[in-house]
C-alpha cells in the first residue's frame, strides 16, 4: 500500500474566537496561527467565516473579491492575510472560511482558501451544499437566500505530507465527497464548520467519526468558539478522529487551539486490520470516485 502521508505531521485547530471586527479577526487569526507553529504544527486550520460572524445578514457586508486570482488587498483583506500567516509561520494553512462576492456574476459563495508555508495560494473550495435547514421551535436556516454552492470535489496536494480534501461545515452530511476524495488518495479529510447548538449536540462529533471509519482516514472539524451574545451560536467542540473513528482531541466551546500528530502508520494499520479498503464490490453497486466527478470549478 503506498503511502498516503508521507511523514508524521502535527495538526492544528484553531476554535477562533471572532466578532464583528474583521480587521481584529484578522489580527487575532495571525497570533494564534503564529503560536501554533511555535508548537510545531506543520498544518494549521481555522474555522468556518473566521473573519465575520456566521449569518445569512453578514455575508453581503463582509464578502470579498477572490477573482481574477490574486486579488488586489483592497479587494480581498482576508486573502492578503492568510498568504502573510501561511509564509510567516511557515505552515499550511486551511484558511476556514470567508464571504466571497464574484462580481461578474454577482454571486456569494462561502469560500475557503488554502496557502502553502510560501504563501501561495493553493486551493479554493467553494462550499458544495448550503446549509439549508428547518426544525421547528430550534432552527431554520437558509443559506441558498444569499450564497449559491460550488460546484467541485476539492482535493489539495501538500508536497510535503500527501493529500487533503477540504470541504465546508454542511459538506460532511454527504458522504459522497468524502468518499471521493479518500479513493483519490486524500489521508485526512479536513471541514471548517460551524454546527449551531441544535445540530452540533445531534450530529457533529457522529459525522466526523462516521466520515472517519467510512474512509479510514483522519478527519478533522474546526469550528469557531461560542459567543453567547451572537445572533449564531456556534457548537465548539473542534476534533480530530483517527481512521478508526476514535476521537484524539476534542475542543470545549471557547477558543482553544488543539493539536494532535498525525501519522501514515495508523491509517496503514487501520487498514491492514479491517481491510474494507479493498473488499469493495464495485461488481454489486458503482465506485463513486469513478464516475463523472468535476475537480475545476465550473466557469
Ligand atoms: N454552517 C453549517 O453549514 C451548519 C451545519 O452544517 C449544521 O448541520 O449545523
């Protein structure tokens, strides 16, 4: 079996506290960024929107240009900033997510960036499934009134370690991109996100563990801290499970940034063990991974 993390690597998860104040979200993102490469973590991650506050009303106001790529400061803030982290820590660093306006087609998106220890841009993943919800006397939410989805599987080499899959918050519901991304190679499925404090007691930590023992990989999800004055309360709880499912770090619903190493020897023996991984009947129903799957953004 090849090796689908090349060496050992610590991963960060930053369960960023953010406000209203982008330029400071910005700024706070960058200190914790910065010490959590001085404790020796080569992968770092931040939250879903850890530049504004989660919500169908804030998208339009905090939204910035990404295209054409690079984008001028003045057009993406966020952008400038993440490239300036990434290199100064020297990590790569899933940027979360952030309000993105194309003003060609005057669409939003909920978009997440992601910059290698140079600083250059890497991959873009523009969330698949909006998060589109009613329970009744606890949430309705609907983020198709503002935002549109995107419309590819991301999957991000780093040179380094191997392959990822980013995907956004409502993402991991479908199983389908993770199964496509772990069968192209990806050891560690990674999800910015923010659950609320309906849906994060009901399925957040079941997801991670169910996308992890589906795939035998590692999963990550990084959510932003809670804020209790916020019109969205976030879940917390950011963690990481191994390839059997087991959850190695669980943050609580403050800001906290955990870390966790990652080695390719316990996604091997996790398949060596229960070898799933090669007892698939694609002669009894399709391979998901093979059929059409669209990898470039539709343009
Ligand atoms: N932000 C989200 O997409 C929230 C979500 O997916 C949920 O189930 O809660």
């Amino acid at each position: 079996m090849s090796k689908l993390l090349k060496k050992p690597v610590k991963l960060a998860l930053i369960q960023l506290a953010s406000g209203a104040d982008k330029s400071h979200n910005l700024t706070h993102a960058r200190d914790k960024v910065l010490s959590a490469a001085q404790s020796g973590a080569g992968i770092v991650v931040l939250p879903e929107c850890f530049n504004s506050p989660y919500g169908c009303d804030y998208f339009p106001s905090y939204a910035e240009t990404l295209l054409p790529s690079p984008p001028t400061p003045s057009q993406s803030p966020s952008f400038h900033a993440l490239s300036a982290m990434a290199k100064e820590a020297h990590v790569y660093l899933i940027g979360g997510s952030i309000p993105e306006l194309d003003t060609e087609t005057k669409k939003y998106y909920n978009t997440s960036l992601t910059f290698g220890p140079s600083g250059d841009l890497l991959a873009t993943h523009r969330k698949v499934h909006l998060f589109d919800i009613d329970i009744p006397g606890k949430i309705t939410f609907k983020e198709s009134e503002v935002l549109s989805p995107g419309n590819k599987v991301t999957i991000v080499e780093f040179p380094e370690y191997g392959k990822v899959a980013i995907a956004i918050c409502y993402d991991i519901r479908f199983p389908e991109l993770a199964m496509i991304a772990a069968r192209k190679g990806a050891f560690a499925l990674v999800y910015p996100g923010a659950f609320n404090t309906t849906t994060g007691p009901m399925h957040w930590k079941l997801l991670g563990q169910a996308r992890a023992v589906d795939n035998q990989v590692y999963v990550a999800l990084c959510s932003p801290a809670r804020d209790e004055d916020a019109s969205y309360r976030a879940w917390g709880h950011s963690l990481v499970c191994d390839p059997l499912a087991e959850v190695l770090v669980e943050a609580g619903e403050r800001e906290e940034t955990v870390l966790v190493d990652l080695s390719g020897e316990k996604i091997e023996e996790s398949r060596k063990g229960i070898p799933v991984y090669g007892q698939r009947r694609f002669d009894v129903y399709p391979d998901v991974s093979k059929g059409e799957v669209r990898f470039e953004d539709e343009v």
